[in-house]
C-alpha cells in the first residue's frame, strides 16, 4: 500500500460519514475510483454500513412509547405522586 492509500483508508469513516470538506471528498474519491483494493475496502465498509443500519434498529414497545408521551406531556411544575 502507498502512502496515498494509508492516507485515504486513514480518513475513510469521515468521508462514509460525509464530515469531510468537499476539497477533501473529491481527493478521496478520486483515490477510490483509481485504487482496486481502496475502493473495494470502501465498498465493503459503507455495505457493512447499510446492513448494521437495517439490522440493528430497536422496537419500542408501544405501552413504553405511551408512558414516554404522557411523561412528557405532563406540565413539569405538576408533582408527580
């Protein structure tokens, strides 16, 4: 691996997560589209992204949603018992 590609791997997650200046992205980019192996890493990681996101979202069960919304419709200067 060349420095360039130590660099981009380096800042990888910042640019999946998009906090990268535009001047940086369109480097990262630049780097991934010409670089087999980086891009495949990039690939693979924002894919690994995708699923962990569908796969890993809590259920709220609905009579806890309930009690949260009534929680917080209540008027804070009410004591509670």
């Amino acid at each position: 691996m060349s420095d360039k590609c130590d660099e981009t791997l380096a800042e990888l997650y910042s640019y999946l997560d998009g906090e990268l200046t535009v001047e940086v992205r369109a480097r990262i980019r630049v780097h991934l589209d010409d670089c087999p192996p980086c891009g495949d890493i990039a690939v693979f990681e924002a894919e690994l992204r995708r699923v962990i996101a569908a796969k890993c979202i809590d259920r709220v069960p609905d009579d806890l949603r309930s009690k949260i919304i009534a929680a917080c419709s209540e008027d804070p200067a009410t004591p509670t018992s």
